[in-house]
C-alpha cells in the first residue's frame, strides 16, 4: 500500500524535472507561508502550527493516511509489484492514499478496485496501524491496514500495480517489500488466517 494512493495519487505520477525543494524545506519542517494566500506566517508554536497574519488560519505538518489490505486465500496471501516509483518493482500490498473526506474502509474499496479491478469486502477493525515515510523526500504518512476479501472478479493488475502474486509464509522473508510493516501485516495474516 503506500503504494498506489489515493489523493496522493500525483505522488505516484512520473515527474522527470522535480522542482528543487526549497532550501533547508524538509516534511518536518512547519510551513513559512500561507497555502490560502501566500502571506508569510508567524513563527511557529511548539505544536509546529503556524498561523497567518492575514487569514487566522493555522496550518499543521501532518501525517497522510493510507490504507493497506491484507487478502489471503487457500492459504496464500495476494501481494502486489510496485509499477511506478518511488519503489517501483519493490513488494507492495493493495491500497493507497486517502481521498478527502474518504473513509479508510471506502478508500481501500476503491483503490482495491482500480489496482485490481475487483470488489473487495472490508474488515473491521484494522489490524495494522504503521506511521512511516514515503517516497525520496520523507513525506510522513500513516499506514492502516485491514483484513479483506475478493467477492467478485478475477484479479488483474491495473493503475500502478505491474504484477498480482500470491506469496505463502515461508517466502515472506525473502521478498523485497517496500515496507517492512506490510511484509510483517501480510505474515500476520498468513499465521492468522
Ligand atoms: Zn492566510
């Protein structure tokens, strides 16, 4: 998961010429300037919230949700291969970022649908809760993962999925995932299931 994403998608998006990131500009760095009008904002709080002079609002460094699934059947686990960077080729499991306003069990539905071009049944409650980094730059994001099954449809890579495997327990350790908490949540699930 991680993997493909949601709102996030434009992170997923080829971009030959990224623009060079501003000077001393990293995730954890509070912002400088208003995203509604682009007024410098104050100096920031220890909470990292910095608040503009102009329009009152604060504004936050906070994490991205994404939302992973864990599909297991006759004993396998569904895994997919990462057709995009950042982590192109690398292990990944279904899922992606969260829209606006999506709910985490809606968003996996959906990104479940355009990876594999299935429906997927979601399980409460999640089983997995991962904050982690995302890409060169370090974005922070916060990995949830859920137990789900396929209820119709035949699954077929699709969108930023290269390729769908089915991996048993014991190859777990030995492929190159993305993340290191999905390669521990799909284990869970196999031990579980
Ligand atoms: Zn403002």
């Amino acid at each position: 998961m991680g993997s493909g994403e949601g709102s996030g998608k434009s992170r997923n998006d080829p971009k030959p010429h990224p623009p060079p990131p501003a000077p001393g500009f990293t995730p954890e760095t509070p912002f400088r300037f208003c995203p509604a009008d682009g007024t410098k904002l104050g100096e920031p709080r220890p909470s990292g919230g910095a608040t503009c002079p102009i329009c009152g609002r604060s504004w936050y460094r906070n994490p991205a949700p994404a939302v992973g699934a864990a599909i297991v059947r006759d004993g396998k686990a569904l895994v997919t291969v990462r057709a995009r960077d950042p982590y192109k080729g690398k292990i990944d499991v279904p899922g992606g970022f969260l829209e606006l306003g999506e709910h985490p069990m809606d968003g996996l539905k959906r990104e479940v649908m355009e990876e594999l071009g299935v429906e997927a049944n979601i399980f409460w409650p999640p089983v997995m809760f991962a904050p982690h980094t995302y890409g060169d730059d370090g974005v922070h994001a916060l990995a949830i993962g859920f137990r789900a099954e396929i209820v119709s449809g035949t699954p077929s890579p699709t969108d930023d999925v290269a390729d769908i495997r089915y991996v048993a327990l014991n190859e777990i350790d030995s492929l190159d995932f993305a993340w290191n908490h999905d390669r521990e949540f799909i284990r869970n699930a196999l031990e579980h299931r």
